[in-house]
C-alpha cells in the first residue's frame, strides 16, 4: 500500500489531481490510499468528490493494468507487447486532409492578388512582397498557396518560420537545406557557424532564381538579418512575408510599398463558404431548419478563418448536427465572444473547441508544449513519443503507433494542427502550431501542470516540485540551470532545447521515459569538448531517444540494459557519434535511424549470428557520410543486405545522403551495384537517396513475393520493358521514383490493365537522353501525380542516333510526341522538366515533344538552361491539340503575365 498526504492549501479539485502525479509513474503499489485532508462541508461538493474518487479509481486500474502490461518491474527481455485491451472508444479515423488549405476562402481580393505576382521574368530584380493583418486571418495559408502555386518556377526555395524568438542558427540552417533539398553538413568550425551558413545560403543563391517565404516576422531587426542573405540582382526572385505588423511589412517593402497586401476579413458570402463546405460539404447540403441559427454563428465569428473553420470542425466531429446543438453552440459563442480584437475572439473559439475534445486528444495536443513556438514538428516523432509516454490507449488487437497516428489526423482535421509538408498521399507528415494555439495549449498546460517549461526569454513563475514532463527551452542562453525544488528523479518526459553548454546531467532523470534533446554549441567535432550523455546507460525506463545537434556527442560503450528502448534517432548528429555495438540486444527496439560512419559490420560478429540484428525492428535508417570510398560502401551494403536477409519485422529501409555527398548524375565516383535479391515480403518501403553512389541492378532476380511494399525510391542503370513489367507486378506500390542512368532505347509502354493499380505518385527522372513513353488511357487508374525530369537531353546533332527509328523526330503529328499521355482520370498534376543547351532547348520547345490529352491536369513544363542557374518554367494546355508547341522561355514575359490573366483561382479543398 501507498499512502499520499495531500496539503490542505490545495483546493480539493486539485488533491485528486495531486495525488495521481504520485502514482501515474512505472513504479506504484497495488493498493493506493488517499487521505484528503480538507474536504468541503456542502453536500453537491460531497457529490461532486465521489465523482473525482471514482474517476482516480478508474485512472488508477489503468496504470496498474498498463504497469503489469509492460512488466517494467523486472524489464523483461521479451519483444515489447504492441498491444493492449484497455481504453476509450476510437475515434472515426478523419477524412484525407486534402493538398489545399481547407481553411482559407480565395476571394476576390486575394484571387486578385495571387494572379498579380510574376513569377517568370528574369529581367527583374529581387522582388519582396509582405502580407500584412491581424493575428488568424490567414497570412500563413496565403503565402502558402503562393508558395505551392508559384515554388515550381523558381530554381530553388524555401518556408521559414521565424515567430517571435527566432533561433537564428537554427532558421538559416532549416533554408538551406530547403533550398539544397539535403541536409547540410555541420561546419566543422562551430564557432563560427552562423556566419558560415549564411555564407552558404548567399554563394547558393547567387545567379539562382528563388523563391523564399519568411513567415511570422515580428520585428524589423529579424529582417535586417534575413535579408542579408538574399543576392539582390536575382533575376526575378521573390520574397513573401507575413506579419502582423505595419512598420515591419512596410520594412520590408520599403523599395515599393504597393507591394503590401492587407488581409481583412473574409465577407459574408465567404465565411459561409468556409462553413457550410467544412460542415455539410456545401451550403446546398444543409437541412433547412439549420440554416438561420449556422447564420448566426457564421455572424458572430466575424469573418475571421480559423474560428470560423474552428467551430465547423467542432460541430463536424460530432455524432449529429441538430438545432439544439446549434443554439447551444450559438449561445456558448455569445457569452465569450466580448473582445474586439481578432485573437482574442480566436483565442476564445479554440477554447471551447478545446473543452469539447475527448480527454485523449487533450492529452496528445497539450504534449506539442513540449516543443518551443514556432517549432517544424513530424508527425512520426509526436506520435512515438506519445506511445513512450503511454498516454495512447488501445483496443484488443490495435497497434498503439497507428492509434496515434489517428489521434494526429484528428488534431490535424479539428484546426488545432497546421500541417506543414504534405506527402504524395494526402497524409501530413509535419506540421506547426499557430502562434493563438500555442498560447492556448501553454495556458492549459500550466493550469493542469501538465508540463512544466523553462523559458529564459520569461519570467519563471513559482514552479511546483512536482514535475512529469520538463521542457528546457533555452535559447542562446549559456549558464541556465534547472531550479534546485524540482524533483528530477520524477521527470517521466524530457526535451532540452538549447545550447550545449547548459545541457543537464543526463543521469539524475532517472524514471525519464522519452528524451528528446536538439543541441547546438561552438565545439563542433573536438572529442575533447563532447556533450557527454554516457549515463544515458543507466535510463533502464527509456523508451524514446532522439538527439539533434551539430555538437559532437559521446554515447555510451554500452547500451545493452536499455531493455525498454523502442526508438533510437541520432542520424541528425556530427561525425564521431559512436552508436555501440550491443544494440544489437535491445529485444524492444523498433525504429533506429544511425548516423554517418556507424559501422553496420559490427553487428555480424558473434557466434549466433541470429543474435546480431534487432530481430524485432522495424524502421531502419541510415545517413551515408560525405565521403564513403567504393570498398567501403559496398562492404556497408553487404551488412545492410545480411540485416534483411530472412528479417521477418522489418517495414522500411532508407539510405539517406548525409551533408555533401556525391550529386545525383556524377560519374566521378564508382556506382555500387545492389541486387535487392534477400528483401522478405515484410518490407513496405525503400528509399536510397540519388546522391548515393548505389546503384539497383538484376531486377529480374527480385522475389515476387514483394507483395507488401508501397513505396520505391531506387536509382537503376536503365529501364526496360521487363523492368516495367516487375514493378507493375508489386499489387500495393503506392508511391514510385525512378532514377535512371540512361535512357531507354526503345519505346516503353504503361498499358491499360498491366499493373500499377495502386500507384498514385510517379516520378522518373532520366540521367541523359529523352525517354520514349507512353501513358495508354487509365494505364495506372489510381494516379494522382506525375513528374518527368530530363537532366540532359541530348544534342540535335546527335538525336538521330537515339532510336531505331530516326523519322521519330520529324514526324510529331498527332499522337506521335516522344511523351504521351493519354486521358488518365484521377490524374490531378503531371510535370515535364528538361535541361540542356540553349539551342537544344528552343528546338524542343519547337517541335511539341510532350502529348498531354486535354482532359487531363494542365501540364507545366520546366526548361533549364545548363548553361546558366535561372530556371524558366511555363504552364500550358491545349484544348484543340494534344501536341503542346511551348514558348522558348526567356524571350519576354509578357505572355506568361497574359495567361496568369486568364488563369482563375479556384478553392479545391
């Protein structure tokens, strides 16, 4: 038996409260004793604490179940359960979160706007242009349409999210790797990594045209900053800037303030539309006995997006719309709805659509606190933190991951999520919080205590001992310290965010269960100065471990008692991370992402070579270094081929290229062949990034029993008509890009019902020379998106010698273009990228080279001249011929000002 005294001060509210922080950790007791020292004397008080005891009860059953379901007490080496048979009722799983932002209304003005900006003349200099307006009227979502209509014109771009304590090193590092499409390679003198990041950003950027949205300034001397990075003649760039601030849009805009776009409200017309499309589909399908009082509530809500959309999710989520409902709704807005400011009034709205979320997905939304404002989080990491938490209940025969992943999409589907990146299949894959959110959730996370965080930008409050979850939220400050009154041997979850220099000894946290660390300092590489985490050894609870950092680290030698661990994530950290060996034992571990230089031959020493792989795992990622020699990286793949080879767990592989790794299309480096021939028929996803030497050979010799995966991501040496007659083979591929070396030379057909059933992104990007393709109507039924990339196409005094029928390239008459694509139903973006020679360029752009059939998605064609950095890109269709003759770009941009004229925005969320 436990026995907690609770103190009188409290408020008898509180003691249940305060008593379950005592007994909710891994180690409790059987028989929990209560003593509430003050009870109040009122008897609907006496009833309403039997309603609090019964609740703790139930609370308490459920640790103890969980506790005996894990078997923490002794650590069992057995595989981790990944079930369980308690919990509340699951939530209907969302719809798709489509592409578009759902919760903004294009109206005139906006529709206005957007069509106004050019994107495709490279005779102008650096344009910047600042969307300015109240907090929550949609800044954000309309520098993202912006950003998603016009990114494709640009060479390069970027999103940045400054908010109001921008972490500088942090923001430039996150462009660059946005405009270099990789992650980059930590400087080797940290000292100095600011000014050698921005160094990088500038040389990139020079002769480039760009595309760079910097959202959420809030004051000009960020700007001065940011906008030093920007080569001022760029040849048509483009910077778009969100504030809610006057003299900082003005700031930045201070060549041309025209170029200040004022946000209003939406107007009565669109405020509906946001409504009644979010709640019943259209203003069409809602009964009428509904409409007078959704008025009324559309009304109230002042025009202002996110409450509007706020409140129709709230009502969307529930089991039934009625007239009741409505007014009580109605009613609830007209009693707090007193405030004239819009984020206040926001604020307000997203606090009753927070009080009348299930208690689960308050659990899950109160845990983004645990990051700092502004932060870019995935969604794989929130969710297996969640699940190390434990606060993800389950039903019999329920994967706990995937009920978290529900959870999410529920988050997403009710406003309180902004998604971010957004995969080939509708699914979120990052997001951020919105600045009135977060303040929302910081607001009730200190009112529950639910977790406690360190912010040295504000003033510390008094702060109860008691502390589960501990956020260290440092900033650039060097000597913060951890107040002496909190109990760091009862911290269940920790996150440290901040320099390394103020990094806590890692060893007092004894019962921590997730840590998640992002660390920066100014000893890059220097073994000497390392941040020493070898006392992670001894965390016997720790379920998940992350660590970022551009600061050298030490692990432990041994690692071998972490018989909880699920998740281990050091890829983001600097050469010199050792990750040792004896892993390996770690019977519970599912997802291991290695940093580079991990020696994956450790792992196959041992006289039961059974025992020397995670028999269990299921995600694996590795980073390749900068600089893996041919004997190196092929002894790498033979390790990596002995892990698959018979692994009956594991779900995904990926090979990702680790700072400045060789560049796609090099020929200066050896290619290692691998023959995929050991992959068990677990496995849903393969990814090898194009900027590793690895190249996929022998095709043929694949077991078909791959019938499980999903997702290909492969560089091959050629394509053939037997190569395309494999891959249609694979019943569940979704998702496809195929980088190939050379060209085939031979026509290669996607016919109507030869596979491909599932497949709804393709991407095939060709080394050198033109493909001869072609897209037979409803050849793959389900596709949604198709890219075509053309890195060399070849001379015109060569083209003759390319196929076996050299008339090909004279004889473009109707259906007869090198690419054609046939009427293809579900097909909602197809692209046509082509680099070369000037001259080469204007002779495709000529002759009609792609077929795209009417009906289907307009298609935009990007031509490259390799001889300079500027990309030109246009956009065109053609209803009266299948052929699609394009403009040389370049020329003049009057005729893409005329088609932008003609183009109509239109909402397809």
């Amino acid at each position: 038996m436990t026995h907690v005294k609770i103190p009188k001060r409290l408020k008898w509210k509180k003691q249940i409260e305060y008593a379950a922080l005592d007994v909710s950790g891994h180690v409790i007791y059987k028989t929990i004793r209560v003593d509430v020292i003050c009870a109040p004397r009122r008897l609907k008080w006496y009833q309403q604490i039997i309603e609090k005891v019964s609740e703790f009860r139930i609370y308490a059953q459920e640790v103890v179940q969980r506790y005996d379901r894990y078997q923490v007490h002794y650590c069992s080496t057995s595989v981790a359960s990944r079930f369980s048979g308690i919990g509340p009722m699951m939530p209907m799983p969302p719809p798709p979160c489509e592409k578009t932002c759902s919760s903004l209304v294009i109206d005139g003005r906006m529709s206005k706007f957007i069509n106004s900006q050019p994107a495709n003349d490279e005779n102008q200099q650096l344009g910047v242009v600042s969307i300015h307006g109240y907090g929550c009227l949609g800044k954000t979502m309309l520098a993202k349409v912006l950003y998603n209509k016009l990114g494709r014109q640009f060479h390069c771009r970027a999103f940045i999210r400054v908010s109001k304590k921008p972490d500088m090193k942090r923001l430039f590092r996150d462009m660059l790797s946005q405009i270099q499409r990789k992650h980059p390679q930590a400087s080797e003198d940290a000292s100095d990594e600011l000014h050698i990041t921005a160094e990088n950003i500038r040389n990139y950027l020079h002769a480039k045209r760009y595309l760079i949205v910097v959202d959420d300034l809030w004051d000009t001397a960020a700007w001065d900053v940011i906008n030093q990075l920007f080569p001022k003649c760029s040849q048509g760039s483009r910077i778009i800037t969100t504030t809610q601030i006057e003299d900082v849009a003005l700031a930045c805009c201070s060549v041309d303030p025209e170029q200040v776009f004022k946000m209003n409200p939406l107007d009565d017309d669109h405020s509906r539309k946001l409504f009644f499309d979010r709640l019943f589909g259209s203003e069409s399908n809602c009964p009428e006995e509904l409409k007078q009082v959704s008025s009324q509530i559309i009304e109230i809500c002042g025009g202002l997006p996110l409450a509007t959309v706020s409140i129709a999710s709230l009502l969307a989520n529930q089991p039934s719309v009625s007239v009741d409902l409505l007014t009580h709704i109605h009613d609830s807005l007209v009693s707090c709805l007193s405030s004239n400011s819009t984020s206040e009034r926001t604020r307000q709205v997203l606090h009753l659509s927070y009080n009348s979320l299930p208690h689960y997905l308050k659990t899950c939304l109160l845990q983004l606190r645990m990051y700092p404002e502004g932060s870019l989080i995935f969604k794989h990491d929130l969710v297996r933190q969640w699940v190390g938490e434990g606060i993800i209940a389950t039903r019999e025969g329920q994967d706990t991951e995937e009920v978290a992943g529900m959870y999410f999409d529920e988050l997403v589907d009710r406003r309180f999520i902004q998604p971010m990146s957004i995969n080939f299949n509708n699914e979120v894959m990052s997001c951020t919080v919105h600045d009135v959110v977060h303040d929302l959730i910081a607001h009730k996370s200190a009112e529950e205590n639910f977790i406690v965080v360190l912010d040295h930008n504000r003033k510390i409050l008094a702060l109860s001992h008691k502390v589960h979850r501990l956020s260290l939220q440092l900033g650039d400050a060097k000597y913060a310290k951890i107040p002496a009154n909190i109990r760091k041997s009862q911290v269940r979850s920790l996150g440290v965010f901040g320099l390394s220099e103020c990094m806590p000894c890692i060893g007092e946290f004894k019962l921590v269960r997730v840590l998640n660390i992002h660390l920066s300092g100014h000893h890059n590489g220097d073994q000497e100065l390392a941040v020493d985490l070898t006392r992670i050894s001894g965390l016997f609870h720790l379920i998940y471990l992350k660590i970022v950092c551009d600061v050298c680290i030490r692990l432990p030698n041994r690692m071998r008692g972490l018989q909880c661990l699920e998740t281990l994530d050091v890829m983001d950290t600097p050469s010199g991370t050792y990750v040792p060996w004896d892993i390996i034992y770690l019977t519970r571990l599912l997802h291991l992402s290695l940093p580079p230089h991990t020696n994956l031959l450790d792992w196959s020493f041992g006289d039961d070579l059974s025992l020397c792989r995670p028999n269990h795992l299921q995600d694996l990622c590795i980073s390749t270094p900068p600089s893996s020699d041919y004997d190196h990286l092929k002894r790498r793949m033979y390790a990596l081929d002995y892990l698959m080879y018979g692994h009956d767990s594991l779900k995904t592989v990926k090979l990702m290229a680790h700072g400045s790794s060789v560049s796609y299309g090099d020929t200066s480096k050896a290619r290692v062949r691998w023959v995929l021939d050991k992959l068990t028929h677990h496995v849903q996803r393969i990814e090898v990034s194009p900027h590793i030497p690895v190249i996929f050979c022998k095709m043929h010799l694949w077991d078909i029993q791959h019938g499980n995966l999903c997702i290909l991501k492969i560089a091959v040496d050629g394509l053939s008509v037997n190569d395309v007659d494999i891959l249609s083979g694979l019943p569940a591929l979704t998702a496809m890009s195929l980088y190939v070396q050379k060209s085939p030379n031979i026509k290669i057909i996607f016919c109507m019902g030869a596979g491909f059933t599932a497949l709804k992104y393709l991407k095939l990007r060709f080394m050198s020379g033109i493909a001869w393709l072609k897209f037979e109507a409803d050849a793959m039924p389900n596709l949604w998106k198709l890219r075509l990339v053309f890195d060399a196409i070849p001379q015109m005094d060569q083209r003759l010698d390319l196929y076996s029928e050299g008339d090909q390239w004279t004889q473009y008459r109707h259906g007869n273009a090198l690419i054609n694509i046939e009427h293809m139903a579900r097909l909602r973006e197809v692209s046509a990228k082509f680099e070369g020679a000037a001259a080469d360029l204007k002779y495709v752009s000529r002759i009609g080279i792609v077929s795209n059939h009417p009906s289907n998605a307009i298609i935009n064609v990007q031509l490259v001249d390799s001889g300079s950095h500027g990309d030109k890109r246009i956009s065109s269709t053609s209803p009266e011929s299948t052929s699609c003759p394009l403009h040389v770009p370049g020329m003049s941009g009057s005729w893409w000002r005329g088609l932008m004229e003609q183009y109509h925005w239109c909402d397809r969320s």
